[in-house]
C-alpha cells in the first residue's frame, strides 16, 4: 500500500515538474534602448502597474517609452508623455498597446516626464 502511494506521489511530480514552459509569460522582446534607438541612454525609470516608464536622453534629446511587464502580446492601456523645457507642451503617446507607448522624443532640456499602465500613473521631473 505505502509502495503504491509513493509511486503515485512520484508520478505526480513528474507530471508537474514537465509541465511545458510556455505556460510562463515570455518576456518582452522590446527594450528602451530599442525603442528609441542608437544613442540613448536610460537617465531614469519609475515602475507603474504592469510596466516601467523609461526616460532616456541622448544628447539635447529626450525620449519617454512605457514598457510592459504583464499582459504582454495583449491589447491594454500604457502611455508615456514628456514636456521639454521652452517646448510648445507636452508630447504623449497613449492608447492600447500589446508591448509599448512612445517613443515620445523632443529636442531640449527634459523637465517633466509621464508614464501610465492600466489604472496606475506615475510622473517626475528630470
């Protein structure tokens, strides 16, 4: 009888240990480096629900792009904003996305920057 218990219980794990990967979320195959291209480098990152908001700069440009970290592949909200100093306002860029919002590039010294996921908002002054 314990015999029997035992070789259920072992085929039990095996079962959940080969229990295929793709149930896990893949990672985003995007990366603000690649959003925003060649030459911007991350100044600063602030975590919102399901996402971070990226602030790179390159030079006398900015560039604001919220990458998501859950439903990834699946349409739902993100944003990303950025205001420059002198500039004519803010530049956003939200809606319904499956991976990303942004870039939102402007020329100019960054002063305010927004990100959003879902339900959840942060903004900073750079």
């Amino acid at each position: 009888m314990i015999r029997r218990i035992l070789g259920v219980l072992a085929a039990a794990f095996v079962a959940v240990a080969l229990v295929p990967a793709a149930a896990q979320a893949a990672p985003n195959p995007y990366s603000p480096g690649k959003i925003c291209g060649a030459g911007y480098t991350v100044k600063r990152q602030a975590k919102v629900a399901d996402a971070v908001v990226y602030q790179l700069s390159s030079g006398t440009w900015q560039c604001v792009v919220t990458i998501k970290t859950a439903k990834i592949g699946k349409p739902s909200y993100v944003g990303a904003g950025l205001l420059v100093r002198g500039g004519r306002g803010w530049a956003l860029d939200d809606g319904t996305y499956r991976y990303y919002a942004g870039p939102v590039k402007q020329k100019g010294a960054c002063a305010s920057v927004r990100g959003a996921s879902g339900t959840s908002a942060v903004s900073f002054t750079c």
